[in-house]
C-alpha cells in the first residue's frame, strides 16, 4: 500500500506543456503552407461586378487568370487610361495570350489539362471590345473553359 | 548527493514555456494576414472557334429570345426595350412556355437564348445580363430537380439526375459576334 502510494505521488508533476509549441508550429506550417502569396503584383485596376450565380474555382494550379482593367494612377502615364491586359505580372496584348496559356499547360499533368480553366478578373469599367478580342483569342487558342470572375452579391 | 543531482536537472532544463507564446504570435500573424481568397466567378463554355458564321435565319423567331445590350447599356429584349430586373422572368416564361403562347419557346430543348453586345457595352452590365440569363436557367432546373427528385439542384446531386435535367432544359446560350458602335477609342 505503502509502496504503492508513494509511486502515484511521484508520477503526478504538472502537466508537460512541452508540447504544445509543437501543436502550435503544426497549425502554423499549416496557416504558412495553406495562404497563397499573390504571385503577381496588379498593375491594372480590377474590381469585379457582383453576380448571384456563382461557381467555386476547385483546383487552384489548373487555372490561370488573365486581369483586365484599366492601369493604376502609378502606370497610368506610362501606358494611358484604356484598359490593358495583363498576364503575369506585366502588360501584354492579345497575341500574347496562346504563348501565356501553353507556358501554364507545360506545367500541368496531361490528364487534368482538359480541366484547366481560365480566370478572367476583369475590371467591372471596363467596356467590352478588350473582353471580347480576349475571348476571341482564348477561343482560337482552344481555351474554352472560362471564367468571369466576380464577388458574391451581398443581399 | 540526492540533492545535487536534482538542481543539476532544474539547471539543465530550458524553460519551454515562452515557445507556445511564440508560436502563437507567429500563428496570430499569419491568421489576421491571411484572406482565404474566394475565388469565385460564373463558369462559361466558350463555343470552340470557327470561320464561319452561325446562320441564325433558319431557326424560328418564336425559339429565339434575342437580347441586345448597347454602348448606353440598354437593353432590346424581343425587338423591344426592356428592365434588366424583368429579363429573368421573362426568360424563364419564354423557355418553360407554361401557357403554350404562339410566340414563346415551343419546347425548352428548342429555346435558344441569343445574346449580343455592343463593344462599348460596360462589363458590368454584360455581366449583369449573363447572371440573370443563368439565374433563370439554375432557377427551372431547380424547379425541375424540386418536381422530380424532391431536392434542390445542386452539384452534389447524382450525375444521371443532372444529366436529365439538363436534358430537358438544355443551356443554350449564343453569344454573336458585337457590333462596334460604342467602341471606346
């Protein structure tokens, strides 16, 4: 009994918090690895109309966006006032389109490349000959899979 | 002796309990700086390209339900102007045809929505038609799903399920070539 006792009292220190930083970093790397650092930085002005009828993009590396809008006040002198294209993270032009679609399949497994969507942000002031010469060209490029990006309607 | 041994371990021992605190910093940091980016938008199929023009002529007047927007973001429903808070309804009449009218849509699988924009049209509005156009579809096909199945459509449901919805109310929308009246310059 005696014996027995004293063991249990020995055996109960406070409860080892040793590794709760462990927990910690786990949900970190977690946060750290779930966040996606924009990887191009705007230089058009995009925002998007509200819609009601919207469908979730699912997988992230199958699509690539295309931003329509027209340049910030940093760009404006540089490149005027009516809406640009911008692919990556500079201005480009509607030729520019089929290269900027191949260079994103090459990076996509074969069998999920008929799933690769296309996102077109496009700013909501912007007139439709640009979007329109866009999907002309996403079309022609057999890029038929889009997009239009837009913000949920607040009711 | 048992006494010593015992302070060398306290000495030895890091006190760990501060690296929680961190690790929750770092963590709180990364909670308040991230926007899980919804990225959301309304999925179209493009129609893939061909040189030559869909002939529009030889399908009946009475299946096409023409909507044109202009440089002004007016809209001509029918040949006639109308509200973009009407069209949804108005859509929806004309594809369902519930009353059988001479001059709506024979049966949803002939309706064809036919949709035509200026260049100058703002996008907004662009967008705006294209929503209530898919609003009014996604709105009978859950009418449809609700009358049939007792749930509402949804991508969830089975593939058979969806398939014969849309089987019987196909989306069909045409968007023509834009006239390029407003063309900003």
């Amino acid at each position: 009994m005696s014996k027995f006792s004293k063991k249990r009292g020995k055996s109960t220190p406070a409860i080892s918090t040793a590794s709760l930083p462990d927990i910690i970093f786990m949900l970190l790397f977690f946060f750290m690895v779930v966040t996606v650092l924009r990887d191009s930085s705007l230089m058009v002005k995009v925002n998007t109309p509200q819609a009601s009828e919207l469908t979730k993009l699912e997988e992230k590396s199958l699509v690539n966006y295309l931003y329509i809008g027209r340049p910030t006040d940093q760009y404006k002198e540089q490149y005027g006032t009516s809406p640009r294209l911008q692919l990556g993270d500079k201005f480009a032009t509607v030729d520019d389109i089929p290269l900027f679609l191949e260079k994103h399949k090459i990076k996509v497994a074969e069998n999920k490349r008929a799933r690769i969507t296309s996102s077109l942000k496009v700013d909501g002031d912007v007139t439709m000959g640009i979007v329109q010469d866009i999907k002309t060209q996403l079309r022609k490029s057999n890029q038929l899979k889009v997009n239009y990006s837009a913000k949920p309607k607040n009711e | 002796m048992a006494k010593k041994s015992s302070k060398d371990r306290l000495t030895n021992e890091i006190n760990a309990g501060s690296m929680a605190d961190i690790a929750f910093l770092l963590l709180i940091f990364f909670l308040v700086t991230t926007t899980i980016v919804q990225d959301k938008g309304i999925t179209v199929k493009l129609p893939p390209w061909s040189e030559e023009e869909v002939d529009a002529t030889k399908l009946k007047t009475r299946n096409v339900f023409s909507v044109l927007v202009n440089a002004q973001n007016q809209l001509l429903v029918r040949d006639e102007p109308a509200n973009i808070e009407q069209l949804k309804d108005r859509a929806k009449e004309f594809i369902m045809n519930p009353r059988g009218q001479e001059d709506l849509a024979e049966k949803p699988t002939k309706a064809i929505i036919s949709l035509k924009n200026d260049r100058g049209t703002n996008y907004e509005t662009y967008l705006e038609v294209y929503n209530e156009l898919k609003a009014a579809y996604n709105e009978l096909w859950d009418e449809e799903a609700q009358s049939k199945y007792g749930t509402e459509y949804s991508d969830k449901m089975p593939r058979e399920q969806k398939k014969a919805i849309k089987g019987k109310i196909p989306f069909v929308l045409s968007e023509a070539e834009p006239t390029s009246f407003g063309e900003e310059k």
